[in-house]
C-alpha cells in the first residue's frame, strides 16, 4: 500500500537536521524526498544546530530535576506533534552525528517528563532516516539504521528505514542518481511496525 492510496490530512513530518553544516548532502537528499511527500501532508524542518540544546544529563536519580530550556521544550512537543519523525544525518564513524544522537538521547529525559506520556503518545507514529557517506557500499550505514530501528522499535513506533546517498563533497549527493531516484518514492511506501530481532512477527504490538 502507498501513501497515495490512503486518507493523509493528518500525517505531519518533523524533519530534524543533525549536520554539522547547513545544506549538507543529507539535507539535499532530504529535501528531494520531501518534494515528493502526499499531498496533504505537512512537514517541519528543525536544524538541531539553531537550539540552544546542551548536551543530554541524565538526572533521573538525582531528584531536583534538571534546567530545561525554551527550544528543548519546543523540540520535545514538535516531536510529540508529529506523526512522522524524519532524522536527517550524515554517517559520521558508522552512526548518526553526534547532533542528532544527541537528540535521541533527549528522548530519554523526555520519557519521565511527568504527565507527558511521551511514549504513548510516540507509539503508532513513524520514524525515518535520511543519511549520506562517503562510501559507495552503503551497507557501511547499517549500524545507524539498526539504532534507529531499535529505537522505533523500543517506542513502538514503525520505521520507514533509511534514505541513503553518497556525497562527501558539497552537493555531490545530486550525481548519486539511485538515491535521487529512491528519494522520490522514499516517503510513498507504509512503514511497518519496528520490532526488535527476537520479536517474532506474529507478537502484537500495542
């Protein structure tokens, strides 16, 4: 089933931007596959390096709670608003940047936010990856997408996998044709329900 073949007014993309660089490959590629995105759809874009974003302290057994500032309060309800989360980095050691790992580790802190059910209310969306290397094997990036997919899979969340191009130099990912090709159809297909290796198909997710 395709996104086309089905009712989308409310499905809302959060694009967050882990580069170190404005513009990057992966954004390029990112924003490709959101031209294409169903009509309907609404999209936010979110450059990690624009918040005044420190770097995650877990306080959880600390007590007095921890400094939370304007744009993590702001990240943390366009993450929440969203039905479709979209990670956008480039593949730095094997992984995510550390931006946008950064991010997720405040998903952490954002799970014992009291009264916000942060995981309730990110179960049942969907979460993506965009992401370009250096290196034409692009099985290379198969760490970050098994980070991503587990995180979906830990919030019940369903992945959509990873849009994946090559590109070191500025704007090269443009001459991967594959990937432009894959960036027009990336966001078309359904996403399936994340699930950890040792979960069996036929577990139900709630």
């Amino acid at each position: 089933m395709t996104l086309d073949a089905v009712h989308v007014p409310d499905r809302s993309f959060l694009f967050v931007l882990g580069s170190s660089r404005a513009g990057g490959n992966s954004e390029i590629l990112a924003r490709a596959a959101a031209a294409h995105l169903p009509a309907g759809a609404a999209q936010r874009w979110v450059d990690l390096n624009d918040l005044d974003l420190p770097d995650f302290r877990d306080g959880r057994h600390e007590g007095g709670g921890r400094l939370v500032t304007a744009d993590e309060e702001m990240l943390r309800e366009a993450t929440m608003e969203a039905s479709d989360i979209v990670i956008v980095s480039p593949l730095y050691w094997y992984s995510l940047s550390a931006q946008a790992k950064r991010y997720l580790d405040y998903w952490s802190g954002w799970l014992n936010v009291p009264g916000s059910d942060f995981k309730g209310r990110m179960a049942g969306g969907t979460l993506w990856g965009v992401t370009a290397m250096a290196h034409d094997e692009h099985v290379v990036a198969d760490g970050l997408v098994t980070g991503l997919s587990h995180s979906a899979a830990y919030l019940r969340m369903r992945f959509g996998g990873v849009l994946t191009g090559t590109g070191s130099r500025p704007g090269r990912v443009r001459a991967d044709e594959q990937a432009m090709n894959r960036a027009r159809t990336f966001f078309r297909s359904e996403a399936p329900l994340a699930r950890f290796p040792y979960e069996s198909s036929e577990v139900a997710v709630v």
